[in-house]
C-alpha cells in the first residue's frame, strides 16, 4: 500500500512538472478582442446633402451606432448634392484622420474609383442604402459589404396598398427624385405590380420630380389635371409626400398617395391624413448596421456581403414608433451643425 501511495506521488509530481513547463494556450478571440480599442480605428461616412433631413436619418444611424460602440465617428458630408465637394472632403478627411473603416454612399459610378483606393490600402469599405447585387459587384470593385432594403420589394408593397384602396380603378403616377438605379428599381417593380394585380387600372410612365419643392408640385398638379381620373401616386424619393400632398392641396384632388422615408415632415403629413403611407426605408438601422459592420471586420471577424432589411409601409396607426428614431437623430446631429 505504501509502495502504490509513493507511486501515485511520483507521477503526480511528474505531471505537474510537465504542466508547467508546458507553452500557455494561445488567446482566444474574446482575449484578443479585449486589446481592441475602437478610439485608436477610426472610422467615418463619407455622404453628401448633410442638412437634408432624410440624409440626416441616415448619418444619425451611423453616428449613434459608432459611438455605442465606442467609436468617435467621422462625417465628410457638404450641405449641396455636390459628388465633387463631397469627394473632395472625402479625401482630405480620409488622409487627415488617418480613417481605417469608411462607409460611403454611393452616389453614382464615379464613387467605384474612391472604393478601389481606399480598398487597396486595405481599407474596408462598407455602404447602405444601395443593395448590390452579384450581377453589379464588378461595378464596384472593392466594396466589402452593403446593408438596404429591397427597392423591388417595396415598389411591389406599395403598389398593393395603392391598388387596394383605389378599389383597382383609376390612373396611377410614379414620379422619381431622379433616374437613378435604386429609384428606378422601385418604380418598375411597382408599375409591373400595378399591371398584373390591378389590370383595370392605368400606370403612367415615370417622370422626374426633381429636388425643388415648388418645381416638383408644379409636375404632380400637371399630372393630377391632365389624368381627372387619377386615384394614387407613388414617389420614389424621400421629397415626394411634400409633392404630392402639395399637389393634392392646389388641385382639391384627393388621392391614396405613398412616397419614401420617415423624416418629421413626411411623418407630420401621415398623421393629418393628407398622405396615406411613406414607405419606411431603414435609414437609420442601414447605416447602424454599416458601423457594426466596419467594427466586426477591424476586430478581424466576417461580415456577408449583402444584408437585406425589411421596410415597411408607415401608416397613420404606425407614425409615433417613427418620431422616436428622430429624436434619436436630432442629438445625435448637434455636433455637427
């Protein structure tokens, strides 16, 4: 018995012996995150028409979601849609901030040259409000990953609702801020919509409303005089409840309207009945999701390169959950200002 007791001691000693001299385990990936501190990456959003307040929903995204994560965001944004203002702040923030995870909006063909550079510098560059599909990616060579809503999908959800409560009779009108692909994405899906659901109703071409609120009522009152029959509109672009609700006031026509985005404004005019709905395009949560995007890579993790989110349609019972994300948005934007 003593013998086995002295045995057991033995190889105790040996195995202690052996586990401290053995190499430590390596980190794992919550020890190598806990080093991480997101004030030594910065990051930023590089955009245009910073005072416009559906723009300012999406930075508000941006800058509330960094900053929770621990972030001190950047903004390279003129007030003007201005792509060559806004390259130009773009490029003397990037080199001035030393920025190592960039959100860009895209705003034409021209953006893809700003992605590859920043790209080849193994900056990742992340984008919302535009989905890319695997068709377009060679478009946009670099881009690492982009979060929107699916401009086909809400096209088709709105002219449902516009065909339900126009009882399928009447004329329809698109209008579009401008021609642009995710505009008109959504008025061909809506215009295809509207032919197959409700047959007996007439879908005009599309046209351009513009970015100039009294030039863009002047076109939707043409439209309303030129169609007395017209039941129902559908802007594409986030000015649209101002057009029409102001085409609506300067014809006594009323109609079943529903345009873009969930600004004060376009809410303020849901809720007294004078539009019916805004489709509620995830401004803010894309642009959120664009700076958890960019921290989950600089941390060295794995983001897929499309995030489709859902954007539902904003009726008068739904306006209030909306005012509270523009709070959010109005602190979140004094600093710059």
């Amino acid at each position: 018995m003593k013998k086995l007791f002295a045995l057991l001691v033995a190889v105790s000693l040996v195995l202690a012996m052996l586990a401290a001299c053995a190499p430590a385990a390596p980190a794992t990936s919550s020890d190598a995150q806990g080093s991480y501190n997101p004030k030594d990456h910065p990051i930023a959003i590089g955009i245009f028409l910073k005072s416009h307040p559906v723009v300012q929903i999406m930075i508000g995204g941006f800058i509330v979601r960094a900053k929770e994560l621990g972030y001190e965001p950047k903004l390279f944004a003129p007030d003007e849609a201005d792509a060559t203002k806004a390259y130009g702040l773009l490029e003397a923030g990037m080199a001035q901030h030393k920025i190592q995870g960039l959100c860009q909006y895209l705003f034409d063909e021209s953006t893809a040259q700003y992605i590859k550079k920043y790209s080849d510098q193994k900056i990742p560059v992340v984008t919302g409000h535009t989905a890319v599909t695997d068709a377009e990616k060679s478009k946009w060579p670099g881009l690492t990953a982009w979060a929107a809503c699916s401009a086909v999908e809400y096209g088709k959800e709105s002219a449902m609702a516009i065909g339900e409560q126009a009882g399928g009779k009447g004329t329809v009108a698109v209008t579009e801020g401008s021609f642009n692909p995710t505009e008109d994405a959504a008025a061909q899906s809506f215009i295809k919509t509207i032919k197959e659901k409700f047959p007996n109703m007439k879908v005009l071409d599309p046209i351009e409303e513009g970015f100039d609120t009294p030039t863009a009522i002047q076109r939707a009152t043409a439209i309303i005089q030129a169609n007395p029959d017209i039941t129902g509109a559908f802007s594409t672009t986030g000015a649209g409840p101002s057009t029409w609700a102001g085409a609506q006031q300067a014809t006594g026509k009323k109609i079943c309207a529903i345009a873009m985005d969930y600004s004060r404004v376009n809410l303020d005019l849901v809720k007294s009945g004078e539009m019916y709905a805004v489709v509620a395009q995830p401004l803010f949560q894309e642009f959120a999701k664009a700076a958890e995007m960019l921290d989950t890579i600089l941390r060295g993790g794995k983001v897929d390169f499309a995030n489709v989110m859902p954007a539902p349609l904003v009726t008068k019972d739904k306006v209030d959950e909306y005012y509270k994300y523009l709070d959010t948005v109005d602190a979140a934007m004094k600093e710059f200002k």
